[in-house]
C-alpha cells in the first residue's frame, strides 16, 4: 500500500491506530502531513512557510516542533 506518492522527500513517519503522519517538503520546506487509513485520504496538518518538524499523534490531535517564531516551539492542530 502506497501511503504517499508526491515526487518530494517524506521522513521521519509516526502513527497511531489508522493516522499517519510525516515531515514533508514538497512546498520547498519541511510541512507537517497526514493520511487516514480509514478513509484512504491524505490530508495537510500544517503547512506554513517556516519548517515543521517531528510529529507525533495522541488522540485526536497532531503535535510538532515549529520554527516559524525562529525558534523551537510547540504546536497543535485537531485530526480533521
């Protein structure tokens, strides 16, 4: 099973029960993106200019390391 398939780099994968989620760059920096295996759907959990980094998943929400403050902060976002 194909999970993602863009020409970009994905790493650095975690999942919980059917969510995935990876760090990737196909917008020219590190983007934080998902896919529910239940729906077959891939989704963008945050895609902001500044680089996202090492998500990880607990319930219903995505968590990651974010730069776009210039250093390493906390952020959050709900499963859609």
């Amino acid at each position: 099973m194909v999970i993602c398939k863009h020409t970009s780099e994905q790493r650095n994968l975690f999942f919980a029960g059917d969510i995935i989620v990876w760090e990737d760059d196909r917008n020219g920096n590190w983007d934080i993106y998902g896919y529910d295996m239940s729906t077959g759907k891939e989704f963008p959990t945050c895609i902001h200019p500044a680089e996202q980094y090492s998500p990880t998943v607990s319930g219903d929400m995505v968590v990651w390391e974010d730069k776009r403050n210039g250093n390493d902060d906390i952020y959050g976002a709900r499963l859609p």
